[in-house]
C-alpha cells in the first residue's frame, strides 16, 4: 500500500509531465538533492545489504527471498534498492533534459521511477501474501520429515502432512500417519513421543508437532 500508489502517482506525474512538458532552468538544487539522496540511500542499502547476506546462508539471492519467512528481512533491501534505482534513472534523465533541452525526459523519469515501485509492491505483496494466508513448509522439508517418520519401527507410511508458520521462527506441523497393525495404544502413544521427539530435534523451527494415526 506505500510503494503501489506511490508508484501510481509518479505515473500519472510523468504522463502529465511528457503531455505538458517544462523546460528545466537552473537544476542545481535538483543535482543537490539528488547526490544527497544517493549518498544517503546507498549508504542505506550498503548496510541492509549486508545485514540480509547474513541471513541467506550462502543461498542465491532470489532463493533466500522466496524461501524467507520474515519480510522484514528483505523489505529493506527492496525498499533501498528501489530508492536508489530511482534516483539513477532521474539523475541520468535529468541530465540528459537539461543537456539537450528535452522536457519530456523528466516526465519519463518520472514514469520510470512509478514502474519500479509498482513492480516492487507485487514482489512484496506476493511474497507476503502466502505467509499471511498461512503458508506451509517447502516441499522438500515435508519429504525429509515424511521419510523422519518413517524411519520409526512401528511406521508403515506417512499419509500426509499439513503444515503452517505461525511466525518467522514458528511453525506447526500435523502429520498422519498409519502404523503397523499389531500395535496396541500404548504402543502407538511411545511411537508418537519418539517420533515428536525426532523432528523436533532435526527441525529446531517445528514448535508443535501433532500426530494423528491412520
């Protein structure tokens, strides 16, 4: 809801500005800020730069933000980027306007600037999203879980499993599964604990593990 009508609005700014363009006369305080902003804002997103790369584990860039489940820790970067994306491009077309007297630059930088934020809010509202809607495990940590359980003596097979992040550093997690039919409830119930047990010393982020037989 910031960057997506912030991002409207440039467009519409640079649309109006191209249709009626006006000649730029002394830019200097323009080049003032501009340097001022990058200066700030590089030095902004040096540092949420680096403080996300301790994060991501040696993972690729667009990996650990998919698999992130804290949007705060790559917000930063997005918004940082997207600022100092923004600033390039109206420097760069600021200068050309005023070097050849080209008004309708300065409307297209304007235009620019509102596609990069547009296109910023839907990477972090899809990102978003699914965690708010309740977003599961990936699906290669419900194998390694499934085949976790199935390790257990008295497991024939995991049936399935549903999962759920309650916070970054939660998650709640239900598996079904059908055990070996000798089995009395007492039986079962030791099978249970040992399997809880198991994941949740493999998988520190599994909170509550609950167990339902087939």
């Amino acid at each position: 809801m910031i960057f997506g009508p912030s991002g409207a609005l440039s467009i519409y700014q640079g649309i109006s500005h191209i249709i009626e363009p006006e000649v730029m006369k002394n830019p200097f305080w323009n080049y003032l800020v501009l340097v001022l902003s990058l200066i700030f804002e590089g030095t902004s997103l040096f540092i949420a730069v680096k403080e996300f790369n301790k994060t991501r584990n040696g993972m690729k860039w667009w990996d650990a933000i998919i698999k992130s489940k804290d949007p705060a820790s790559f917000l930063v970067v997005f918004e940082d980027g997207a600022a100092v994306a923004g600033l390039l491009v109206v420097m760069v077309l600021m200068g050309l306007s005023h070097s050849f007297q080209i008004p309708e630059l300065d409307g297209l930088a304007s235009v620019i600037v509102g596609l990069i934020l547009v296109f910023v809010s839907f990477i972090l509202a899809r990102e978003s999203r699914s965690l708010l809607m309740g977003e599961g495990i990936a699906p290669e940590t419900r194998e390694k879980i499934a085949k976790l359980a199935e390790k257990d003596i008295a497991v024939v097979k995991t049936k399935s499993i549903l999962s759920t992040y309650q916070s970054p550093e939660e998650v709640v997690l239900m598996l079904i599964i059908d055990f070996e039919d000798h089995l009395d409830t007492e039986e079962i119930t030791e099978a249970i604990k040992r399997i809880r047990e198991n994941i949740k010393r493999e998988f520190p982020l599994v909170h509550f593990v609950i167990i339902q037989p087939e």
